[in-house]
C-alpha cells in the first residue's frame, strides 16, 4: 500500500469510493446511510486543497480508499475514512489512520478523534481494536459538540454514535 495526498482528478473517485463504502450499512438496515450522497466534489476539493486529504492507492496509483481531517479541539479529527470494498481487509482504512497519526503527531497534536456507529462491527468496534477508546459526554470539547450537534440535526442519532479519541506519542515539531 502506498499512501500519497489526493489530486484533483482522485476526486470523482473518493465519490465513488465512498457510495461503494456506504452499500454494507443496507445489510444492517440502515438503508438512509446507504444512500447518504457523498462530501461533494466542492468539499472534497477543499480538503484536498488545504492538504487535509489522502488517499491509500493500488499498484495502478487509484485510490482504494481516502481519508480527510480537521483539527478539532486541538487534535486531528477523522473526518472521513472510507474503503471501497473490493480491497477491505488490506489494513487501507488503519494504514490512513496512522498516517494520520504519524502527521499529526510531528506536528505536535496529541490525539486522534473521530465519530462513528456504536454498533456497527466496521465502526467504533474496529476503532476500539485499533486503539480508540470512547469518550464520555464530559470530556468532549466544544468542537465535538459541535460536531455531535450536526451529525443529530443530519438524522445520523438515529442510530447510537460516539466520539472516540486515540492518543498520539509526545514527537511535536522539530
């Protein structure tokens, strides 16, 4: 697997990667998550743009699979990792993640944080295997929150969600 930064032409094809990442959550009955449009190309640019997008790609240099982040209460915030999934099972989604990590760490930033299904096995218990761990109400910041308030008002408390949050190695910048 090699991980580089997105390009303006992968963009289409996080858009597609992330269609064919939502068709699993059908089988679970979320069939509105399923159908969920992906971030638009707009958006997508945007990340990609500010170097907040990267993409896991095959032999072939296509993305397999991409990952986009903020910085949230003074940690790197997954906001989005996808896998297309004709190449699960290939550590793609966690190979993002530590990048992440490794990027966010030589920067100084102490932590990961993302949210996710509670209850879906490819959610919040794969990132519990990978190092996450729940948070509670009280420990979230304000950006959390905030991002806890979207998610509802978008219909996603449908189903239960949490904030989970992954610690980084003291590296900071050099």
């Amino acid at each position: 697997m090699r991980i580089r930064r997105a390009a303006a032409a992968d963009l289409p094809l996080l858009q597609h990667i992330e269609q064919a990442a939502g068709e699993p959550f059908r089988g679970l009955g979320m069939v509105e998550i399923a159908e969920d449009e992906p971030p638009a190309l707009d958006v997508l640019e945007c990340y990609r743009a500010a170097g907040r997008a990267w993409v896991a790609v095959g032999d072939d240099d296509r993305p397999l699979a991409y990952l986009i982040h903020d910085t949230v209460d003074g940690a790197a915030h997954v906001e989005q990792v996808s896998v297309h999934p004709a190449a699960a099972r290939r550590r793609l989604g966690s190979g993002l993640i530590d990048h992440l990590g490794e990027r966010a760490a030589a920067r100084g930033l102490d932590a990961l944080t993302l949210t996710t299904f509670a209850e879906v096995p490819w959610n919040a218990p794969y990132y519990a295997r990978i190092g996450f761990r729940v948070l509670a109400e009280s420990e979230l910041g304000e950006g959390l929150r905030e991002i806890r308030r979207a998610e509802k008002e978008h219909g996603l408390d449908r189903w239960p969600r949490v904030c989970m949050r992954r610690g980084l190695p003291a590296t900071g910048p050099r």
